[in-house]
C-alpha cells in the first residue's frame, strides 16, 4: 500500500510540473500567438472551365500544388486544406483556410485568366464564400482527376429535373453534395481521391457546375476583388451603410 500511496504522489508532482511548463509562455508566444488567435476559418468554392485544347488535366493538379506550397511559406499559420475535382471539361475547386489565403487564390485566379496564351482555365465563377464555418470538410488538400463517367449525368447530386433550375437551387445541391462528402471522408478517414473511387455517388454532377458556370448571378475571381476592395460610403443623413457605385454595377 505505501508504495502505491508514493507512486500516486510521484504522479501528481509530475503533472502539477507539466501543467506548469505547458503554460509558461514563451517570447515566440509573445510574438505570434496573437497572430494564431486572429486567423478566423473561411471556406471558398469557385469553379471554372477548362480549355478545348489542355491535353494534360493533371498540369491543374500540379499548379494548384505549387501554389499550395507557396502560400504555406508565406502564412505559416494559415493551414490550407481542400480538394480540386477535375472533371473533363470544367473543375470545383473548395479551399478552407484564412481570409488572406482565400483572397491570394481568387488573385493567382485573376491573373491566370489574364494570360493571353496558355491559360489553364476560362470563365471562373465564385460560387460560395463561407465566413467561419463550424469545422473543416477535409482534414488536407488534395485533387483528383476525375473521368467522364464520374460527372455523369445520372449522379445523385445531379439536382431537380426541372429545365431552368434556380441558381440558389444549384448552389444548395453543390453545397449539400459536399458536405455529404466531407461527413463520409471524416467517417471513413479516407484520403478525398480514394473516398471518391469508393463512393463515386457523392461527386457533384458535372452538368450542375456546367450550369452555374453560365449563371450571371455569380461573380467572377476579379469581381468578388473588387467588392472586397471598394470602400464603404456611410450616409449620415439616414444611418445606413451603402456600397460604393461601381458595386452596383456588379
């Protein structure tokens, strides 16, 4: 028994001790622990289309992996996470991280499409941009190119039958797809490629991102800059907070 009784206070000793050096803060504390607790959790989902002529799908995986590397060299606490859906003829792309890494993609975005030769996309669209959400979909980034049969148009995340869907209706089943899948992936804790070549049913249907992409009502990377950009005009007169008048030609 009295060993026992030393054993437990040994115990307690040496926890009291790792308690107290897990709090002891330190000067890299000082300096960037205010940086860690602003970083607010965004979720960006844009999509676009590919050119006639990109004879390698997997350039778009490669690129996308580069820039991912970059961006981490430059926010270090700006841990991104994701997947990239690269279907024959357009891509979904959903990026989870900071303000300011979201707003870095939309940019590299912009200027890709302002290329004059040998641009990888066309016609971007920002489809939805969400502010703090609950929890990440994906534990990573990754991308996967998928087949013609994978964007079929019999999928279950193919959307109403209706000719003229809204494009609220379309953007609800890309979102309810995703977090579909981002519940399996987390379930199962597969890799996002791999989880897809199990569950193929949980892939957005290529025809509904086709559709968004003709959609006007959605911004392209260089529009949702400019909002983000343009300054706000306070009316004094009436207390309400307007957009200035280049948005409402947006």
């Amino acid at each position: 028994m009295a060993t026992s009784q030393k054993t437990k206070s040994f115990s307690w000793g040496k926890g009291d001790s790792e308690d107290e050096e897990s709090n002891r803060m330190t000067m890299f504390d000082v300096l960037h622990g205010e940086i860690r607790e602003k970083i607010v959790l965004q979720r960006l989902i844009v999509i676009a289309r590919l050119p006639h002529d990109l004879a390698d799908r997997t350039e778009l995986g490669v690129y996308y992996e580069k820039l991912n590397f970059q961006l981490s060299k430059q926010y270090i606490w700006d841990h991104m996470t994701g997947l990239l859906l690269i279907y024959p003829s357009c891509l979904l792309h959903i990026i989870e991280s900071s303000r300011e890494v979201l707003l870095s993609v939309l940019k590299d975005l912009k200027d890709m499409q302002q290329q004059p030769d040998g641009t990888l996309l066309e016609a971007a669209k920002v489809v939805f941009m969400a502010h703090n959400p609950p929890s990440r979909l994906f534990q990573q980034w990754s991308y996967k190119v998928l087949d013609a049969d994978h964007g079929a148009e019999d999928s279950v995340t193919k959307g109403p039958d209706e000719e003229e869907e809204s494009t609220e209706t379309l953007v609800c089943t890309v979102l309810s797809a995703l977090q579909k899948l981002g519940e399996h992936l987390k379930i199962s804790k597969a890799v996002p490629g791999s989880g897809l070549d199990t569950s193929p049913e949980l892939i957005v249907s290529q025809e509904v991102l086709n559709k968004l992409l003709a959609r006007e009502e959605l911004l392209t990377p260089q529009q949702h800059l400019q909002m983000y950009n343009s300054p706000l005009d306070i009316s004094m007169d009436f207390g309400q907070v307007m957009r200035s008048s280049c948005l409402t030609t947006v």
